[in-house]
C-alpha cells in the first residue's frame, strides 16, 4: 500500500506486514506499537521501539565525507545540517572523528542559526579558503551551494561542497552539478522487503538489524579538485591515480620528481596526512570497489587492473582495509 502524504496513517488498512520508516511522528509510532503483523524499519531514529530493521550505515556514510576530502588534500573541512536527527548525528560525529584522526581542522557551521540564510552567508564567507563542506543530504548541500553563488563564493575552489543520498533530481540540475556520496538505497529497500517476506513466512532471522554502506562517491563537479599547495604533490597524486596499475616504489617516484626520498615523504605526509605506499593502496582499493560494484569481472582480473600483483594480495590487502572479502563487498553493494 501506498501512502501518499507524509504521516497520513491509514484508517482501514488490513495487510499481512508492514515496512515503516520511523521518525519523531507519534501518529505513525503509535500506529507501529499497535500493529499485530510483522514490521521492518528502515531508519534509525527509533532505538527505543525494537523492531527488526534494514538502514544506513550513517557512520561509514560519515567517514566517506571525510576520506574524500582527505585524499583532495583538504586542509580545512566543515560539517552542515538544516536539521538535526539521529542520522545527522551520526554522520557528523563519524565525519568528525575520522578529520580528528588525521589531525585535520574541522568547523561544525549549524550549531547556531543553521536556516538563517544571512548568518550562514556570513559563516561561509568568515571561512578559511579553500574550505570543503560537508552536508547531511543532497538538500542541505544544495542549499549551501545557492548560499554560496549568491555571495560569489566559487565552488569547488574556495568551496567544495558534498552531500549524501546522490538524489539526481537535486544533484545533477545545479548550475555547478553536486558531488554525492552514493547512499545505497535500492539494497536497503529490497532486504527490507525480503527480511518482511521471511516474517511473514514465520522463520527466523539470522541477522535482527542489518547495516549497508554507501556505494562510493559520484564526484561532478562541486568537489572536483585537489586542494593541494605542494605543486609537487599535486602533480603525483595525478600521476598516482593515472599510473596506479603500474609496479610503484617511493625510490621511483623521487628520482621521477627529482627529490630526495626522505624530503618527499615528509612533503607527502604534510600535505596528504597518509604515507606514500598507503595512498597507493588506498587508490587501488577503491578502483577495485568500484569494479566490484559495477560489473562481473572475475577477482582475478579486477586485482589486476586494480594495480595488484595477484589475485590473494587483492583480497588479503581489501580484507585487512574494508573490513570484508570482496566477494563479501559485491553481494552487499549490487552495481
């Protein structure tokens, strides 16, 4: 059953399950609390009321903000949300720990007057450029991003703007396109819906609640830079994301850049807050992610067009930093 306005409870509905997506409605919650067939929940705004559920991962979505801003060599990064709930909460605290970890300066821009367009206007003018933003949701960011063309504030270079959810909608009818983390929507809907069918049927659930990571990053154009200040690190952190398939040593790339090694991992690490070997990893991970998710490619082939020497040193090394195999990585996030 569909229903079409928002927090419209149906009157005289007779079903056999229910997928429900809680939040602070008490018309909705008590409509839950009083149903007599099996419920899943896709949301997290409701740890109070136990019901069997399928949502976001929203701290892996907060860390990907930060990983991206981390890898363009951003040096000042800021968090923003219209409105604050458990998934923003969530996110910004997730985003914020993974900038900490690497010693980054970070600046929360909504923790006063978030919808008051003149105050926030001045906020994204007072802020050190080139400044990236992160935001809670498509709509957030899009919202910054007007802020920012009506104060002739440029985006991505003296602002650089993410949002979360990638709603094509919003992201891609912007005068500068939004760069989106890529929420994973449609697996989130179909376990949801078959975690309802195994209810329903009366089995057991092997998992009660089940978390699913974002799909990566679709990187227009608002984001779209290397906010670095070393010329130097610029131009190899281009030619590491060209060239990554390619046998790469620390030794090669000085004499490539004709500097001594040690002068250029600490310029790398000053600039990238990571070494030279785990940007290199880092890179070719998520090339293999990326063909993971969208095609069918044997794991063999994937860890050699991923720049790995072999297929057991792909998946040892994407284990160790994803935290899954890759054949585990595909099922969850479908191309």
């Amino acid at each position: 059953m569909s229903i079409l306005k928002d927090f419209q409870i149906p009157q005289y509905w007779s079903g056999d399950g229910i997928i429900t997506s809680l939040n602070n409605s008490s018309a909705l919650e008590e409509f839950i609390r009083a149903a007599t067939v099996p419920v899943v929940d896709l949301s997290i705004w409701r740890e109070d009321i136990d019901l069997p559920g399928v949502a976001a991962d929203n701290a892996a979505i907060g860390r990907a903000g930060a990983t991206h801003f981390i890898e363009a060599g951003h040096q000042h990064c800021a968090w923003f949300a219209l409105g604050s709930n458990p998934v923003s909460w969530t996110r910004y605290e997730a985003y914020r720990d993974a900038l900490v970890a690497v010693g980054l300066d970070w600046l929360r821009l909504d923790r006063k007057r978030a919808q008051d367009t003149q105050y926030i206007t001045q906020v994204l003018r007072d802020l050190p450029k080139p400044c990236a933003i992160y935001t809670k949701s498509d709509y957030d960011a899009a919202w910054i991003l007007n802020l920012c063309l009506s104060a002739d504030l440029k985006a991505p270079d003296e602002i650089a703007i993410l949002g979360a959810y990638n709603n094509t909608l919003i992201c891609e009818n912007k005068a500068i396109p939004l760069s989106s983390v890529r929420h994973n929507l449609q697996t989130i809907g179909y376990e949801g819906a078959a975690m309802l069918d195994q209810l329903m049927a009366g089995k057991n659930l092997k998992e009660r609640i089940r978390f699913f990571p974002p799909k990566g990053i679709k990187i227009p154009q608002s984001t779209d830079m290397l906010a670095i200040s070393d010329p130097v690190i610029r131009e190899l952190i281009t030619y590491l994301k060209t060239d990554y398939q390619r046998s790469i040593s620390t030794d090669m790339l000085a004499q490539r850049f004709g500097i001594s090694r040690r002068s250029l991992e600490s310029r790398f690490r000053a600039q990238m807050h990571c070494s030279i070997r785990e940007s290199i990893i880092r890179i070719r991970i998520q090339e293999g992610k990326r063909r993971l998710a969208g095609g069918s490619e044997s794991i063999e082939t994937i860890a050699a067009l991923s720049g790995f020497c072999h297929a057991p040193h792909f998946s040892n090394t994407f284990k160790l930093v994803v935290g899954c195999s890759p054949t585990q990585y595909r099922r969850k996030s479908p191309g």
